[in-house]
C-alpha cells in the first residue's frame, strides 16, 4: 500500500470482500467484493473480511487517514459568547494550496461534531454552527456551513481538539475568556492573527488571537489587515489628578514599526458611553510615536465639536477606553486601562516587567507626557518582608498561623507618619489582610525604620524576642492566603460622589507560592517556593526597585527588623 498520509490517496493490494458473514463466498447485494488493488480518495473507515478455503474471517477495521488535511486544515475563528443565544459557530480555513476532503475529521473537546464527506478547496472557509437556522437567520444562507454541532462552547473558556481521521490532534488548544473582552459577549468573535503560523503551540495563546473587526464577526471571510492587531496602540499614560492651573491628560503610544490611523476613533471613561470624543479624520501615530490629548483642549473641551460629552478623568480612580470606529460604528479593536485613586500630579503609566513579559499600569516617578515613561513609583513605605505560612517545630504553644507577619520598611530619608492630617484619616491595608493603623496614636517610621504587623503579637515576641516591642503591630484580621494573594498598603485619598473616602496605593506585591503557573503569563510561576510551609520568609530583594514583580523576591531565613 502506499502509505505516505501527505498524499492525496492511498493505493491499497489486498483481496478483501467488504460484506457479511456467509457459508459462500456470495456477497450481500449492495456491497463490494474486490480482488484488486483499490484506491482510496479520502478518509475512510474500512471494514472488510477474507474468505479463506469457504470460511470467512473475524470483521477487520482500520482508519484511513488521506491527504494534507491535518497540515492544512486551521481554526481560524470562533464565536463563543455571542449576544444572541445560538449564534455560536466555528470557523476554519484550508491554509494549503490544494483541495483537502474532511471525512471523518471531528472535533472531541468543547464540542462534538464528526464532519461528512467534503472537499474543502484551498484558501477555502467552513462552519460548524450550534443552531444552523438561527445562524442563517444572522449571517444569511451564504455561508459554507459543513453541520450542526452538539453541545454548546464555554462561556468562560475551555479546550478545542480536532482530531484527523485517524485520531491523531490536528490542533488543541485552550481558549479564555479574559483574553479580548470585546469577544465576551459583546458580540465579537475570537479571531486568529495569522492561521498560517508554523508553530501550533501559539493557538494556546492571548497573542495569537484578536477580536474580529466587525460586530457579528466575519464566518467565512477574511478580515485580516483592516485593523492593528491586539496591543498596537495603547494608553501608556495618563495624568488624572491635575494641579489647579494644568490639565488631565492621555497618552497614546503607537508600540509597532508601522504607522497607525486612528482617525474616527473614540476615548471615553465609560464603558456604556464610549463615543465620548471622537479623534480626528487623519490622525496618524507614527511608529514608536506618542501623542497627547488634554482635557481642557480636547476631550473636556465643549467647544471641540468632536467632544460629545465631555469627560474628566476621575483622581478617584476608573476605566479609560479607546475604542476603533468606522463611520460612527464600532470596529473590533479596544485598549482598556484600569486605574486607581491617584496623588495630585502623580501620573499613572506602563509599565514593562522583563520577568513576566507583561505590562503593570502603575504611579510613576515623574510625568513624561509625549516621551517614555518614567520608572515606577517606590515608597516612601513598602512591603519588605512576607512570611505567610510559617512552620515552627513541634512544641510551640501557638499554632503556626499564629507566627504570620508583614515587614514594612521606610526606604525615605526622612520619617514618615501612616496618618493623613489633611483629611484625619490613617493608613490602612486595602488588599490581603484587614489592617488600619492607629489613629489616635499614629505610626512613625524613622528613614531606613522598620514595623511589623503581625497576626499575633504575643506569638511574634514568642518566636522573636529580639525585635523590640514598639514596632511590633497587630493582630490584624484575615490571614495571609498560603496560595498567594494581592497585599495592598494604601493612604487615605479623596472622598467621592457618593460619600465613599478611596485610598491611594503607596505598595503592591500579588504574591504566589510558586505552584500555580496557570495563574501567570507564559505559564510559569516565578515565585519562591520555599516560603510556602518550609521555614523560609518570601524576602524582597532591592527595597528600592518595584516590588510587584517576582524578579525582585527570593526566599530567605526570617528577618524582621532587618
């Protein structure tokens, strides 16, 4: 036989008699007797018995497998949150430059659908629908639709296989919903940025995927090129908490080597109001080029007859969207920046963490509207020192929890106080752990100082009798999560609208202990194991440098006050 699966057919030698048992060597009508080569044209399930001396044989069975079709046959978009129930549908491409027959190909993870016998042809586009008479309801009977397939996708993310017909993977892959939100339900579907990409690992990934670039999604078309991909345009700054006499502003910084049209595009702080100010026709970044809009000229600006509703940014805190549009109607490509209670005339920004290959949008040390951004902003106080699940010995009258502590370090040159006068109101932790610092005997750190805030005093002092007693604080309420949790240190900011005081973030460390690489990009988890129930502290290493970061923790012997 020939057995290469590339080719477009398999040329099989054997006598065989595809029928049922007999005492003869008759055929049942309606099926075949071969006694030649055959050949086959696509994939198929042979089954078939031998008649040997009168008798025939136990049924045989085997999967042909025909054609280039695992090596061209690509997913290439998906609706799996739609707005209206049963528009789901999966698309996918020949990729190859010759004609492929799908029989028997099926998917078996996520759904459940084995397709018929079709030629798909080279560059060609097919669907598989959850509800063929609601998608042609949609979409029309245009498109190329091979069935209906049972079982529905996940809302929240799950694992795709498809499998050739012989069972072996042509792709698997999970999908997440946190990926592009636009895709979640707001009517646009998940869309692959290039289907011809070699390596197939990269399904698996955020990157490799983009929201299609018209509401509904475009099943059996190409869409590709009419907008940047995910992440090409970006808020990269913002300053929401102006002085008196200046002006909020947003940054936008173009992060590719091609220059961008974001004409007829729309900035809005409201998710439910985006087409707050619409950019102007012929607005180019330039590559690796920032541009700056301000309130008082653009976006808060009534008199811009592009400002159709003017929007300050919060000092409070909130959402920032910048949101594609043709002719007034949206298109897929959205960058979204979510951002806290801010300090006058601190401005927030990206920020690049090498270990983790992603962004954090943080309070940075010194404004650079239209250039790069400046370093994070350190201090004056952080977190040095996190010993969230202690092991004592065998003997000790408390129980291990008991011996929890957070190490606060002033790394100022001067001292600071974890009390607000201006507003009378005390530092506190706003994430983690429940802790607000005394008010009617407020805390000092002298410059380079320590404290500790301890789950228990009294075991603390047990355990370190060194550590004098006045920087010894607690018991807070809650516990230090063992898995890894986001611990927050914040100083009191402006009350809002609605009579609710917000904090500021003045340190943020989302900790892990190590085992949980799902929970990190690329899937591997960075952080110390050791501090996990084995002896050791998770210690920072550079006080001075950012600390929500796992290249700046490493595990160490305990050392507070150190």
């Amino acid at each position: 036989m020939n057995s290469s699966i590339a080719d477009s057919d398999f040329l099989i030698s054997a006598e065989l008699f595809a029928g049922t048992e007999n005492t003869n060597d008759e055929v049942v009508p309606g099926l075949s007797r071969y006694m030649s080569p055959f050949t086959l044209t696509r994939s198929t399930r042979v089954k078939a018995r031998i008649m040997n001396s009168g008798t025939w044989s136990a049924l045989n069975e085997a999967v042909f497998a025909v054609g280039p079709v695992a090596e061209n046959l690509r997913i290439t978009e998906m609706m799996y949150n739609p707005r209206t129930s049963g528009e789901e549908f999966i698309e996918l491409m020949n990729i190859g430059t010759e004609p492929i027959n799908l029989n028997l190909v099926s998917f078996t993870n996520g759904i459940d659908f084995t397709f018929p016998s079709i030629e798909l042809a080279a560059g060609e586009y097919i669907m598989v629908v959850q509800n063929r008479s609601d998608f042609e309801a949609r979409y029309g009977r245009t498109a190329n639709i091979a069935g209906q397939y049972s079982g529905r996708l996940n809302d929240a993310g799950e694992r795709i296989t498809l499998e050739d017909a012989a069972g072996r993977p042509i792709l698997d892959f999970r999908y997440k919903d946190g990926w592009h939100s636009l895709t979640d339900c707001e009517g646009f579907s998940l869309t692959i940025n290039d289907p011809k990409y070699f390596d197939l690992s990269i399904w698996d990934t955020k990157e490799a995927w983009r929201p299609s670039v018209y509401l509904g999604g475009s099943p059996g078309q190409d869409d590709s090129g009419i907008l940047p991909n995910a992440g090409a345009v970006v808020i990269n700054e913002i300053l929401a908490h102006a002085h008196a006499e200046t002006s909020d502003w947003i940054e936008l910084y173009n992060t590719t080597g091609t220059a961008i049209d974001i004409g007829g595009w729309f900035l809005s702080d409201s998710k439910d109001t985006l087409f707050k100010y619409e950019i102007a026709a012929g607005t180019i970044i330039e590559p690796f080029d920032y541009l700056v809009f301000y309130e008082d000229l653009q976006f808060g600006n009534a008199n811009d007859p592009a400002c159709y509703e003017p929007f300050a940014l919060s000092e409070n805190g909130e959402q920032l969207y910048l949101s594609s549009a043709r002719n007034g109607v949206l298109t897929g490509y959205r960058n979204v920046e979510d951002f806290g209670a801010s300090e006058t005339g601190v401005s927030f920004g990206r920020y690049y963490k090498n270990s983790t290959d992603n962004y954090n949008f943080v309070a940075t040390e010194q404004n650079t509207p239209g250039s790069a951004n400046a370093y994070p902003k350190v201090g004056p106080v952080v977190i040095n020192e996190i010993m969230y699940n202690p092991n004592w010995p065998e003997g000790s009258p408390y129980p291990n929890e008991q011996f929890e502590y957070v190490e606060l370090q002033n790394i100022s040159a001067g001292p600071v106080t974890l009390y607000d006068y201006e507003t009378g109101e005390p530092w506190k932790f706003t994430d983690g752990i429940e802790f607000t610092f005394p008010a009617d005997l407020p805390v000092t750190i002298p410059a380079g100082g320590f404290i500790l805030l301890t789950k228990n005093p009294v075991a603390f002092s047990w355990r370190y009798p060194e550590v004098p007693a006045e920087i010894i604080l607690g018991p807070y309420d809650g516990s230090l999560s063992n898995s890894g949790e986001r611990l927050q240190l914040s100083m009191p900011g402006d009350i809002d609208n609605d009579g609710v005081r917000n904090y500021i973030r003045i340190d943020r460390v989302n900790y892990s202990d190590g085992s949980h690489p799902e929970n990190n990009p690329g899937l591997t988890n960075l952080w110390p194991k050791e501090p996990d129930g084995q002896g050791q502290s998770l210690t920072r290493k550079f006080p001075a440098d950012y600390g929500n970061d796992p290249d700046n923790w490493i595990a160490a012997s305990p050392s507070p006050d150190q």
